[in-house]
C-alpha cells in the first residue's frame, strides 16, 4: 500500500507542469511575434530609401534618379533631373555620406528622415503600395497613432529639456 499513496498527486503535478510550459512558450511566441512585427513592419521601405542613399552617396545620380521614379527620357513632372540635381547631386555640398536619420510608419506611406553632415534633414516617403519614392509633408507621421517610443522617452527623461 505504500507504493500506491506515493504516486498519489505524481500525474496530476506533471500534467501542470505540462500545462506551464505550453502555456509560457504560447506567451513567449507571442511577445517574439510582436516584437518582430514592429521591428519588421516598415523594412522593405527603409531598405528602398538606403539603395537610393546609398546610390546618391556613390555618385550615381541616373540610377538614383531612377530608384526615384524618373529617367532622363521621361522625368517626373515638376522633379527634373536638375531640379533633383539641386537637391542630391555634389552642388548640395554634404560633409558626409547621407543616412537614415530615423522612420516613422504611416498607415500609406513611411517617412524616412536622411541627413547629412552640412545639409539640413530631409524627409522621405516611401509609398507602401508601390515603394515609390518622394519628399514627404513633414518629418513625421501627422496621424493619429501611439507615439511609444516618445512616451518612454519622456517617462524615462531622456526627451528634449526645454
């Protein structure tokens, strides 16, 4: 009869444990899945306004000027290889290479901000529908939407101290 009152409550103890485990590792797929959506969501639109730095940074203006939309053959209205000259070519006189400053996702279009030492910050948009390049109405999304990163900022008292 000992045997028998020792195992008492053993399958029960494991099936929780069981249990525990399914139910941490859901939780934890979900916060990996989260994070990797928000870290993920805006890529391909970061990505596309890299290539064209990155092909402004090396010289390359048609082929930038082509990353935006345009050709020599057929420019953009209002956006001629000049006018795009005036703003990205070496007359702009940037101390060094272009970058990404920061992104910030709309719910059409993301905004890329690309500076560069001894030009002021320019604002991109990266169409999310066609990844079509543009400048964008400001330097950050006018939307509604939660401002996380702001909100930490100020709670933690890195923000601006004005």
């Amino acid at each position: 009869m000992g045997t028998y009152l020792e195992q008492y409550g053993v399958e029960d103890e494991h099936r929780s444990r069981i249990i525990r485990r399914i139910i941490f590792s859901l939780i934890g797929m979900l916060v990996l899945g989260v994070a990797a959506y928000f870290a993920l969501k805006d890529h391909s639109e970061k990505q596309k306004a890299s290539d064209f730095l990155a092909l402004v940074n090396s010289g390359k203006y048609e082929d930038a000027y082509r990353v935006w939309g345009c050709t020599a053959a057929h420019p953009c209205p209002n956006y001629d290889m000049k006018r795009f000259m005036q703003d990205w070519g070496p007359a702009k006189k940037a101390a060094s290479p272009w970058k990404v400053a920061s992104v910030d996702g709309c719910r059409q279009f993301v905004t890329v901000n690309v500076e560069a030492t001894g030009a002021e910050l320019q604002s991109l948009s990266v169409q999310r529908s066609d990844d079509s390049l543009g400048f964008a109405p400001g330097p950050e999304c006018q939307e509604m939407k939660w401002r996380w990163k702001q909100f930490f900022d100020r709670i933690l008292g890195r923000g601006n101290k004005s």
